[in-house]
C-alpha cells in the first residue's frame, strides 16, 4: 500500500455498542451478495439524506456476527446445501470512506486500489504502477489489469465506496462504469450515496444487478422508533408519545436523535407532564433541528436553490408551475396558458440516469424540484409522474422558521398572495 495514503480512510467504522435490530435491511443487503459461488449482482447502493443511518448499517452488515460466506453444493433434490463454512465477510471487504479531495481520478483509484490491498497484500499492485507511471496509460488499461488480478483472486471480495456523492468528477464516473462491465464474480460494489450515484443503475435494475435501499427503506419504523427512543436513548416515552414522534419525524433517525437529545435535557422538560408537551411541539423549528438542517442541508447549496426552498417552503404541495409563480418567475394570466407551460416543462427527472448538475438560477422550478429530488433533499413525490411534491415535515418547519426570521410575516403574506393568485 503507498505510505501517501491516510490509513484511516480505509478503516471500517466501528459500530455501536448499542444498535436498533435491523433485521430486514440486512436481508436484504445479503441477499445482493446472492447465495451461490460469485455473487449474484454487481452492485448494492444505499442512497438518502444526511442522518437516516446509510453508513451506520453498513458498517454493522459487515460486522454482523451471523453473515458467513459458505460454500454451497445442491442435493440430489437440487436444495443448496452447506458443506464448508468460511471465514466472516469482514476479512474480505475493502473498505474506502471519500472526501472531496478524491475527485482527482489519480487519487480516487489510489485509495480504491489500496483498499484492495488490505483484503490481499499486492493485489493491485500492478495496477498501482501504471496509475503512477510517468506517461500513465489511458485508465481502462490501468482497470484492465486490476480486474484481471481480482479474477485470479478465489476469494470474495466486498469495496465498500462511503459517501460517493462527494465525487462530481465525470472522467470517475465513467471509470468506475466501466469497472461495474467488467465486474468479476468473485467481486461485489457496494456504495451510499446522499444522491442518487450518475451510473448505469437503470440497466443494472433491468438485468437484476442491483440492490437498492432508499430513504422509504431506511426510515425507522414504529416498532425500530420504539426500541431506539426507549431502549438506546433511555426514555420512557408512552406508545402514543413515540407515534407522534415517529410521525413527525417521519422515521428519519437524526430527527428522532435530536428530539431524544432534547427531551434528555434539563432545559427543555421536567416531567412527564412536560415530556408530553414537548413531543406535541416538537417541529423543524427546535433549535437542534435548525442547527442540523442548517449546517448539513440548506448551507451545502447554492444561494438560489437556498432562496428557492426558503421561499416555496410556505406551500403544502409543489408544482412547477406553482413554484414559478411564488418565485415570480412566470406567472401564468390564464389556465390555459397555465397548461400550456405544464406542456413545455422539462420532463421530470427519472430515476437512474445521469445526475443533473445544480440548476442555473434562472432555470425554471420544475428543473429546481428535478434537482431536488434527485439530490435526496428531503422532497417527497406525490404522484407516479413526480410533477407535485412536498417537504418533509420537520424540513418544512425548518424552511418556515428561517424564511419567517429572514423576511418576516409580511413578507410570507406577500408568498402567500403569489400561490393564490396561481390557484385562483
């Protein structure tokens, strides 16, 4: 491995001594790796905003104490079988947590590479050299003798990318496209993502190559809500006190952290009677919620998208078009030409296809809320043709909060005039 890399890069994080039982995630991440010798699909992506767990359930995936890789044989009655237990799949997976200094395609493969090399020592070291040589050829010739060294390994192998939505480098994406072609068997890409990742994922889903957790699979379910807010965070919440919260959460853990941490301090609550209270007003307003969603969310983005979910935040559902007239962008004199303007609106984004760059502040809404949702920024459909949308919940009362302090009530009542005048 070069001594240039930081080691701790390729560490995988410790777990918890404490976790919520996520059984059917991980199920369904095991069930990527398939059950026969090689694994049965390419690649595993969990993608969703900050603070719903992707990286926490990863790590303890791979530490779970009851996935073992085997190998299998069929009976006479053609039922898989296990004849040999192997080793824990921890001891096999390269493991590489990205920043944004790893959009240099140089340094990305580098880290990549020793990743590799922590499963076995020189894997890449072929590979290596090339990449460094003076006159390094193109990078598929540098790929080419990396999945070739992969191929001979007899071993599976897990690479684990963290957080890839720093990477906004298309020559990697490209690379890492071409790596996914050509996967060996005995390899499987596993990767979170705050954003959907821009590969192939729609020709991966038609081949049935990839697995997909998403931010409506992570979300804590009342029962997961329970446990975490009762057993690891300490309280006693009553069943109705832990519903309101999962709702108005909406099962997104750092949202049930931070009400935890809240009700768990001497400033917010005094007793039952208070904690009850409290849950009942908890929103996006609370200031470990505007603290979160500030720092993690609106100050990641660029000043006119901030200004666009400032401004929108006073609507219950989004449009396109509706957005436009709150902005002012266009304000459509008719029905008709209101219609007119659906018609001419770019088309939604879809799921699986290249990731549209940040929108230029003179873009129309409806290519703003395709950004957004593709971005996991905490919009939700509506409906099957993703032309109306809204903010969850405590997003919303973040969003209000800020606009309301930023502009004051007279100024929302100007925002609100603009949606009923598109309504009416």
């Amino acid at each position: 491995m070069s001594d240039t890399l930081l080691k701790t890069k390729l560490y995988i994080p410790q777990i918890r001594s404490q976790l919520v039982p996520r059984p059917r995630l991980l199920e369904r991440l095991n069930e990527g790796l398939g059950q026969n010798q090689g694994f049965g699909r390419k690649l595993t992506v969990i993608s969703a905003p900050p603070g719903f767990g992707k990286t926490t359930l990863l790590s303890s995936w791979i530490y779970d104490l009851r996935f073992t890789i085997y190998d299998l044989e069929s009976d006479v009655a053609g039922t898989d079988k296990i004849v040999n237990p192997k080793s824990k799949i921890q001891n096999q997976v390269a493991w590489v947590s990205l920043d944004e200094y790893d959009n240099d395609p140089v340094r990305f493969w580098t880290y990549v590479i020793g990743a590799l090399e922590t499963v076995q020592t020189g894997l890449g070291s072929d590979a290596m050299t090339l990449l460094h040589a003076p006159q390094s050829p193109p990078i598929e010739t540098t790929l080419t003798a990396l999945i070739n060294a992969i191929a001979d390994v007899s071993d599976k192998i897990v690479l684990v990318l963290d957080d890839y939505h720093v990477i906004k480098t298309e020559p990697i994406h490209q690379a890492l496209t071409f790596l996914l072609d050509h996967l060996p068997p005995q390899m499987h890409l596993v990767m979170t993502s705050r954003i959907e990742p821009p590969l192939p994922l729609t020709r991966l889903r038609v081949r049935g190559q990839l697995t997909e957790l998403l931010d409506s699979d992570l979300r804590f379910t009342p029962p997961e809500a329970a446990t975490f807010l009762n057993q690891i965070m300490g309280l006693d919440l009553s069943p109705d006190d832990v519903a309101a919260l999962e709702a108005r959460t909406e099962g997104w853990i750092a949202g049930l952290q931070l009400a935890a941490l809240a009700i768990q301090s001497p400033l917010s609550v005094q007793g039952r009677g208070d904690t009850q209270n409290f849950v009942q007003a908890f929103t996006g307003s609370h200031h470990y919620v505007i603290d979160y969603l500030a720092e993690e969310v609106l100050a990641r983005q660029p000043e006119h998208i901030q200004a666009f979910l400032l401004e929108t935040s006073i609507l219950e559902r989004l449009h396109g078009s509706l957005c436009d007239a709150v902005l002012t962008k266009e304000m459509p004199t008719n029905l008709q030409e209101s219609e007119n303007k659906k018609e001419n609106t770019l088309a939604p984004f879809s799921p699986g296809t290249s990731a549209p760059p940040p929108p230029a502040p003179n873009e129309s809404s409806q290519q703003i809320l395709n950004y957004l949702d593709h971005a996991n920024l905490f919009l939700i459909p509506l409906d099957d043709e993703r032309r109306w949308y809204r903010y969850h919940h405590l997003f919303a009362d973040f969003l209000r909060e800020h606009l309301r302090q930023s502009i004051g009530k007279a100024g929302m009542a100007v925002l609100h005039r603009r949606a009923s005048a598109w309504y009416a």
